[in-house]
C-alpha cells in the first residue's frame, strides 16, 4: 500500500514539475513567434483520455494513471497554447 501511494505521488510530482516548465517555455517561446491551433496536442490528449477511460474499467490502475497524466499534459499544453495565443 505505502509503494502505491509513493507511485503515485511520485508520478504526480514529476508530472507537476514538467507541466509548469511546459507552461513556462510555451509562454516565453509566445513572445518570439505567433502559435496555431495545436491540433495535433488536441488529438493526442483526447486519444490518450480515451485509452485511459477504458484501462480504468479494466482496473489497470497504474497503467490508467499514467495515461491520464499524459492526457492531461497534452491538454493543458493546448489550454497554454490558446492563451499565449
């Protein structure tokens, strides 16, 4: 039970720390160059979002988390996006 909840809390850290130096950079790159719509990101988030909803049903719960991080770091990276925009 402790590893599990160090799992966790250890991809929640890294997944933390990546997400802020992601949001960092894509505001500083918004200074130098004009952005499109990532849809690319959109689709990747989405399809990511989708495989984890159903490695959630099959509780592959460790697998299932790490999906919905990456998920999750897709779609923030279009939400960065549209607002430097």
């Amino acid at each position: 039970m402790k590893d599990e909840r160090l799992f966790y809390y250890l991809m929640s850290a890294i997944f933390a720390i990546v997400i802020a130096s992601s949001g960092v950079y894509v505001f500083q790159q918004a200074a130098e160059q004009e952005f499109s719509f990532p849809n690319h990101l959109l689709l990747i988030g989405l399809a990511f979002g989708i495989w984890a909803i159903l490695r959630w049903k099959r509780k592959s719960y460790p697998f299932a988390f790490i999906l919905t991080l990456l998920s999750a770091y897709a779609l923030l990276m279009v939400v960065f996006t549209l607002l430097a925009m």
